[in-house]
C-alpha cells in the first residue's frame, strides 16, 4: 500500500494535466512501475475511472490503453493482443480482466483506489504471476487518508481469508416463470402439486409458498407462456419460443454506439443504464481516453452521435454503474481501527508517535500511514468525536445533515431511503447522498440545534417495523423502478429482450406490471441487491438498547471526515472547511505557486529572459542585462524565445499580426503589475484564472498580512472556475 507524496516535478505535471498534485504524484508512480515492469494491469472501479486514468496516463508517455465493457469486442481484443505482443506495456481497466482472460503473462497488478472488497483485491492481484512457479505481486494506490484506511483493513482481511458471503438470491419469480414453462414442454404436462414439489427440492426455494407459485402461475399463464387447466400445467408455442429466447438469466443488455460525427466511425458503446438516466445533449464523456461532447441522440436507432471535445474541465466519464458496494464488514472495520489510530494519539500524544506505533503491525508505506493517522488527529484536535460501529453521530453544519454511520454501503442507502421519507413529511429535505461511513442530507434551510435534536428523534428513534413501512413508502414512490423492472420484464418474456425503451416508456412500466409478479420481483431484486433492510433493524434495535452510541455535534463548521462526503455531493463555499482546514488549503495553495516555474522576459531591453520557479525569485527582480524591473509574466505555453522575437520587432516597429499585438498588449500589463509590486505580482499571476486586471484589483488593496492575500488569491480563482463557462474567449485570463 503506497501513497506517494507530490514533489517539485508533480506541481508542474499537475499543471500540465489539469490535475492535483497529489493525483499527479499518483500518476507519476504509476508511470514508473509500469517502466519497472514489462506487463502490467492497472484495475480501478468503473469505466468513468478506468477512462480518466487512462486519459491521464497517456497524457505522461505512450504504451498504456483502456480495456472495459464499454468498448468494442475488437477494441478490447486489440489492446489483449498489444499486450501480448509487448507493444503496451499497462492496461487500465475494470473487472474485464480480472477473470481467466488468456492476455499473456503479467509482473504487476495495481489497485487505483481501494478495492473495496476483499474478494475483490485477492482476485485481481492473482492475475500477476499467474504461472506455477509465480508469485503474485500487487500494489494499492489510495488517493487519501480514508481511501487508504480502507485498503488497509481490505489487505488484512484478504490475508485472514474473510472473503465476503456470496448471497445466493433466494425465490426469483423470474427464474421460476421460466422453469415452470420448462417443466411443462419437457414433461408435455405436469401438475401444479408435482411441479411444487420439484422445485421446492431445489435450495433457492426451500421457502417458496403455494399463493407465491399459484401467483406466477396465473400471471404466465395469462400470457400465453403455458395453458392451466384442472390443475395441469401445459406447454404451447409461445411458451416453447420464450423458453429457448431466454435460457440466460443474464440482464440482455442493450449496446448503444458512440458515432464520431466527423468519420462516421464507431468510437465505442454505452450499456442501458447510461442511456436511460444520464445520455443528454452538450454532455461531456471520456471514451478511448479522449474526451467526446454529445451533439445528438437518435431515439429510434439507439447512437449517440459525438465530436472530439477540447474542454477536459468539463468532461464526464459518465456511463458508470454503481460501484462495487462497501460491505458492513469492512465498514465496521475501517471505525474500529479509527478508534484504536485515535486511542494511540491520545496515548503517545502525536499523531508521528502514532504512525510509528502502528507501523510494525500494519503492511503500509510510511507516507499512507501517516495519510490514516493524520486524518484522524484533524478530526480529535478539531474536537469532534470518532465514528465507528459502536457511535453514530449526527453533525449539524449550515443547510447540512451529515450522519456518520459505519455500517456499509448498502445500510446506510437503505437508512437514507428511510430518512427521505420521514423528512418529506417534516419538509426537511432537498436531496440526500450516502456512501459507506455517511449520510449527506441537505435541507432547505439552515439546521438549527433543536433542529438537529427533532432529527435525531425522528430517524434514529423509531422501531424496525416503522422502518420497514417507511421503506416500503419511499420504494414505491421514488425508487427508480422502471429501470430494474425492465430486466425483469424481459426475463418474464412480457417484452422483448434488447429493445430500445424510451424513458417514457420504461416510467411507463411501473404503472403497467404494478401488482403482478414483474413488480414484486423487481421489488425483491432491489432489496437483495441495493439495500439491507435486516441490518438496518439490527442498528435501529443497537440504537435503542444502549449498545450504539448517539453523539449530535454542531461546531459552525463541518468535521475533517465530513469533508469527504461535502466535497463529493454538495457545493460548498470557499473549500467548505473548518478554520484549520482552510488555513492547509492556504499552505497548500502556496506551496503549490512556490513550486510553479514561470517565465519572465524583459520590455525594456527585449534581451533577457528567465525562467525559475516561484520560490527562488528575489522580492524585486530585474533584468541581469539592463537592470529594468519592467518584467512580463508569459502565459502558460508561451516560450521566452518566441516572445523575445516579438518583443524586439515591437520595439524596432517591425509588422506584427492582431495575436502577437494582443500577446505583447497582455505582456505589457503584466510588466507594469512587477514594475510596482515586485514577486507579489508574480504571484498573483502564477494563480490559476487570475489576469492582470485581477491581480491588480487584489495588489491594489494592500492586504494586512500574507494569509489575506492568499485568500483574496482563492477567491479569485474559485469565481473563475465557476464563471468560467460563461465567458467569451476572449476575456480569459482578464
């Protein structure tokens, strides 16, 4: 487990790939054990990462590609080959490869981000050494302290071989509507008693009740799947066409084209989900590594017709499903090691003293232990308490509702459901996220103290079966159903496998298969596979014994470990966090500029030019030939050489075309701002967005010490980045 930390090269690759230094840091290391290695597979969680990644990793040097299910059977096969062959020395990619796929010998496997499962990470790093004599190699590159945490109590439990449980889906209906029509062709008839009792030999539905099959029944029988008369089940056409149509319970997922408009070319395809809930025009997606803008969408065909997109900012990869859930085990996990990380700093008195006393039982670089521990010291030194299994604590901060809850991803969206629907009825709620340590709910209005106590009562204090029904009201009335129903359906045989629904249509299916078994089954299937309703009980029932502890906390501002779920779900002013957060932003925001390099050339004499980073630089620099301080601060791509030609025709009255007058005009400006504010100004123009005239609105004000500038620095660039979409393109950099 490696967490590498940015130096002076990672702050200029951040700039170059419009990225953190810190993932910067990551792609680096990423580059170099991929040099260090002749094959590698570079797994992350979804096709949006395995795309961005990718995006990135291309962007620093050759021999790496993408490898998902989103891509052509031919692209896929093309990048195994290359792989084989030596001509790529990585692929980045999800679980397409996690399997016995024959793609040659592989030295490495990293895991971008945690794995999130045990199973998971044993079967990805098992494809490295995957020869008799072989030793299977991994590495997990987290991206912070709580990712890293995460991985690490993953590796452990790996090495314990607590695999997670494999749910075996008891009683489908959709498995048994196509039994019963199978039954009936192989046997030419069969009584319903004698049809009961050869399914309920079968394990799945040991539990299967008569009405439940007598439902199913009637339902297929009304379909025309089977005829039932006097207690026999009969086979007929229809049913003998729907039996061999669907012999996969597998979902028959429909493929839909990425169409380059400019070649006409198929670039790649996207699955039903990205089609029926996130496909717009304008939108911006990450495909093949480069990025694409939706022009137009062709309902009746199913293609996406796109062009190349220069605007990486704005750019989604946004066909991913959900990921792999975080299960409560691990959830619960990652809080008791939280607690024990806490109990050592309260110990030893630091969170380095800590690091070092964890290291010895924990297989992490120094760097990652450090991330862990040092999250969890913010969180004590800001005064907040330590979520974990054993304490749920509900934290106030504006117009958000942030429960800290370590049960796993699935309990916490079943919680979420539950609280939606409590707090509709109270108008208490515009939105709410979850992942697997919380739940983000935003009000409409600030959160009061009594507000958070009524919360506490409302959600937390209510019994199983409360839960339960509370459930049942937000399922049927804001679950998503249609797109689930419509697997359903198709393996029901009530509409055809692969058809192309519009979103009209499949909201349309809710109210068609209400009450019948399609409706049940998808309702089942949602509970089994998104949410956990047992568990729930069980915490609610923790809540009310004593046995877990409930903590409000309202400080004015959000917790360190808040600060994660804020940043993900919910627009927050200036960075969001705590004193002592935005005071490391500040650091870091300075830090950051200390490490540009910038290039200044001087207007007096057009005959000097320096390029430094910014921390070298004197506080009033001049030119070594002339001595004038009159010093221009080029752009980002602009190249002293480049603009010292021009500078010198300038100065001689030699031609010069509309953009080279621009360039000397916006040169000219920056000179003037280090003519009189020295490094400062130099500074200000190292930010991000901010141009000569807002460098000198900031210069001009004269702030009363260096922390106010940075912030008026920050401010400046976080209104550029949200205005920015607005702008024309020529008032960039103003």
């Amino acid at each position: 487990l490696i967490s590498p930390t940015p130096n002076d090269l990672d702050f200029d690759l951040s700039d170059e790939l419009g990225t953190t230094p810190e993932a910067a840091s990551r792609l680096r290391r990423i580059g170099m054990l991929v040099e260090e290695h002749a094959s590698t597979l570079i797994f992350a969680q979804g096709r949006g990462q395995v795309e961005l990644l990718g995006n990135r990793l291309f962007r620093i040097g050759p021999g790496i590609d993408v490898h998902h299910g989103s891509l052509s059977r031919e692209e896929r096969h093309r990048v195994e080959d290359q792989l084989k062959e030596g001509i790529l020395r990585g692929i980045v990619c999800t679980s397409t490869l996690q399997l016995g796929i024959d793609i040659g010998t592989i030295d490495l496997c990293i895991q971008y981000l945690s794995p999130r499962r045990a199973s998971t990470l044993i079967q990805r790093v098992g494809r490295s050494g995957h020869r008799l004599e072989g030793r299977s190699v991994g590495v997990i590159i987290p991206a912070y302290g709580e990712d890293a945490l995460e991985s690490a109590v993953i590796m452990r439990r790996a090495e314990r071989g607590e695999v997670e449980r494999l749910d075996i889906p008891m009683k489908p209906l959709d498995v048994l509507a196509h039994q019963l029509t199978g039954l009936a062709l192989e046997m030419k008839g069969i009584g319903r008693d004698e049809a009961y009792r050869l399914i309920t030999g079968a394990h799945p539905y040991k539990g299967l009740d008569g009405w439940e099959l007598d439902m199913v029944v009637g339902f297929i029988s009304s379909m025309g799947l089977i005829a039932y008369e006097g207690g026999i089940i009969k086979p007929t056409g229809k049913g003998r066409r729907y039996y061999y149509m669907n012999l996969s319970m597998i979902r028959d997922e429909r493929r839909y084209p990425f169409v380059n408009l400019i070649t006409d070319r198929v670039i790649g395809t996207v699955g039903d989900e990205f089609w029926t809930l996130r496909a717009r025009v304008g939108l911006n997606v990450i495909l093949r590594g480069r990025v694409w803008k939706i022009i137009h969408i062709d309902d009746e065909r199913g293609i996406l017709f796109v062009l190349p997109s220069e605007d990486p900012l704005g750019a989604l990869p946004g066909w991913d499903g959900e990921l792999i859930p975080v299960p409560k085990e691990v959830a619960l996990e990652v809080g008791e090691m939280r607690e024990k990380i806490a109990s050592e700093i309260l110990r030893l008195g630091s969170a380095e003293r800590a690091a070092d006393s964890l290291s010895s039982s924990m297989k992490v670089e120094a760097e990652a232990l450090r991330a862990m521990v040092e999250e969890v010291e913010m969180q004590l030194s800001d005064g907040f308490p330590i979520p974990s299994g054993r304490r749920m604590i509900l934290e106030g901060w504006e117009r958000y509702l942030i429960i800290h809850s370590s049960f796993g991803e699935r309990v916490n969206r079943t919680l979420g459901c539950i609280f939606d629907a409590i707090l509709s009825e109270h108008d208490m709620i515009n939105g709410w996220w979850n992942d697997a340590y919380r739940i983000l709910i935003e009000a409409p209005r600030r959160i009061s103290g009594k507000d958070l106590e009524n919360m506490e009562a409302w959600l937390l204090h209510i019994s199983g079966e409360e839960a339960e029904r509370r459930l049942l009201e937000f399922m049927e009335a804001r679950f998503p159903f249609g797109y689930m129903m419509r697997f359903v359906a198709e393996r029901f045989g009530a509409i055809p496998r692969g058809r192309t629904l519009t979103p009209r249509e499949i909201e349309r299916l809710h109210r068609r298969f209400k009450d019948t078994p399609i409706y049940i089954e998808a309702l089942r299937e949602a509970y089994r596979e998104k949410l956990d309703l047992d568990e729930v009980k069980r915490v609610l029932s923790s809540i009310s014994s004593g046995e877990v502890e409930v903590v409000r906390v309202m400080k004015g501002r959000p917790s360190p470990l808040a600060k994660h779920m804020l940043e993900r779900y919910a627009e927050v002013p200036e960075l969001l966090a705590s004193r002592s957060s935005v005071d490391d932003q500040l650091d870091y925001m300075k830090r950051s500029i200390d490490s540009r390099r910038v290039n200044l050339v001087c207007m007096g004499c057009g005959g000097w030019s320096l390029s430094s980073r910014v921390r070298e630089l004197e506080e009033a620099p001049a030119c070594k030939v002339c001595g004038s301080r009159l010093l221009a601060v080029l752009k980002r791509g602009q190249t002293p050489e480049a603009f010292l030609s021009m500078v010198k025709r300038w100065m001689e009255g030699g031609p010069l075309d509309r953009g080279e007058m621009e360039a000397i005009s916006y040169g000219r400006r920056t000179a003037d701002l280090v003519l009189s504010y020295g490094k400062r100004a130099i500074i200000a123009l190292a930010v991000h967005g901010v141009g000569p005239s807002t460098a000198f609105g900031i210069l001009s004000r004269m702030q009363r010490n260096e922390r106010e500038f940075y912030r008026e620095l920050l401010r400046a660039k976080i209104k550029y980045i949200r205005t920015r979409p607005y702008w024309d393109e020529g008032r960039f950099n103003r």
